[in-house]
C-alpha cells in the first residue's frame, strides 16, 4: 500500500535505502569548552577552534556532495551563558561571516538561517542579511546556521501558521517549519560524548539516522564527516516499515 509514510519521506527515491547518500546532514557542535579546558585555555579560544572546524567541515560537505549541512551555532538557551562568552560568540559569527563570504559565493554555496537571528545586534542582523543576500542565487550546497534556534518554538510558529491557513496535520506544519525548502533530514551528529537533541531540529529529527562521536568540535575533521556518511550508507532505513 502506498500509504503517507512521513511527510516529508518518499521511500522510494535517493537516501532512502542501504548504500544511500546522505543529503542533508544537521550538526550539533559540542564540546568547544571542554577542548579548550583540557588545555587550560579560555573558553573563548575553543570556540575559535571551533570556527575553524566549521570552516573545514563546510568546505568537505560541498565537495562530499551533500545538498545541505546545518549547524547548530546559537541556541535560543544559549542566551543564559555569560556575557562575555555570549560577545566572544558573537565577534566570531562576525569574523567567520567577513573573512569566509566570498568563499562561500565563489564556490555556489547559498547560505540560510534557521532561528530567529533579528534579534541579535543590529550590526550582525545586516551583516547575515548582506550574506544570504549575496548567496541567495546560489544553487550548489546549502549552509544553514541556526542561529537563536529553538526548535519547540520553530514547531509551535508553524503549527500556528498552518492553522491561520487551514487544517494542522502534519503535511501543513511541515511546510511551515524554517527547513521546509531544505531536503528531508538525514542525518544527525553530535560530537563530545552527550547523547541529547537539546531542542535541534525535533520535527526533522523523526526519521533521521543519528550517529554520535566523542570527539569534541574543535577536533572534528572531514574525516569524521565522511566515517558518519559511511556509517550513515550502510544503514537501512525502514520509516517503521519492514
Ligand atoms: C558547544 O560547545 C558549542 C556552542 C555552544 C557553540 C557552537 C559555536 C561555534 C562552533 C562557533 C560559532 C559558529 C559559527 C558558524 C561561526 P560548549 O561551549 O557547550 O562546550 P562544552 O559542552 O564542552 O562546554
């Protein structure tokens, strides 16, 4: 019977069964402070390092093929960290944003973010808005950063946008949510060890392959993105069929 299987889940086309690619891979990238205390060094820097993973990793989905990588850098909690933590968050998003633009344009990358970024500083609200602005033609690998991300929130805004319209199913929600252009989920990470959604991508999550590393952010490399693919190829997805 050719009953709906999940919304946004067509069994029967590409990343849907054993030897599959992975289209689009989520990200939560944990760990930068426990990197940077085993080295005695400031929070701050194992952020840094962190960028630097996501520099790497974001140029290895483009050429691993995969149509879109999302990555949770600011969750709509992370507000409840220090100020000065929250700053050095801040002045990186910037950094990555000024110094990594035109790569990202050059190379047919679109850039998107989930979460509501309006509320951050002015100064970085335009500065988002001139990169998705500048890559918005792009049609090769999109980045999405979630940026004051929370996925209740994202669920609880579609489903009143569904009802404003019609009928709430799951069909009307899932259109509504921020990765509705975006292809199914297939794939979730999360590095360090912790073994948790923390309020990332709940909906989309329903029927992805999850695959969590102890390796912390900062030392998560390419590699590592492509033993979770391998992983990821070998599994056979059943959507709770058999
Ligand atoms: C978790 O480490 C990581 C974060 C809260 C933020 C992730 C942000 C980045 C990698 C940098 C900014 C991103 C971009 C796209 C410019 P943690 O501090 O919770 O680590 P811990 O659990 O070891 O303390």
């Amino acid at each position: 019977m050719a009953g709906r299987v999940s919304p946004s889940h067509d069994t029967s086309g590409p990343g849907s069964g054993k030897g599959a690619q992975a289209r689009h891979v989520a990200i939560i990238m944990d760990g930068n402070g426990r990197w940077a205390k085993k080295r005695h060094l400031p929070r701050a820097v194992g952020h840094k390092r962190g960028v630097d993973a996501v520099r790497e990793v974001a140029r290895a989905a483009r050429t691993m093929g995969l149509e879109a990588l999302t990555l949770y850098a600011f969750s709509t909690e992370n507000w409840r960290r220090p100020e000065d933590e929250i700053g050095a968050l801040m002045g990186l998003l910037k950094s990555f944003i000024v110094s990594d633009l035109d790569e990202f344009a050059a190379n047919n990358v679109r850039l998107k973010i989930i979460g509501d970024y309006k509320a951050f500083a002015p100064d970085i609200v335009a500065m988002v808005e001139n990169a998705l602005a500048r890559t918005a033609g792009n049609d090769g690998t999109t980045l999405v950063v979630a940026l004051n991300y929370g996925s209740q929130a994202e669920i609880a805004n579609a489903a009143a946008r569904a009802a404003a319209k019609g009928a709430i199913t799951p069909e009307s929600i899932e259109a509504e949510l921020d990765t509705a252009d975006l292809p199914p989920l297939d794939l979730l990470i999360r590095t360090s060890g912790e073994v948790r959604l923390s309020n990332f991508l709940l909906w989309q999550a329903a029927y992805a392959e999850m695959w969590f590393t102890e390796v912390l952010w900062p030392d998560f490399k390419p590699a590592h993105l492509q033993e979770a693919l391998d992983a990821f190829a070998r599994r056979e997805r059943r959507y709770g069929g058999r």
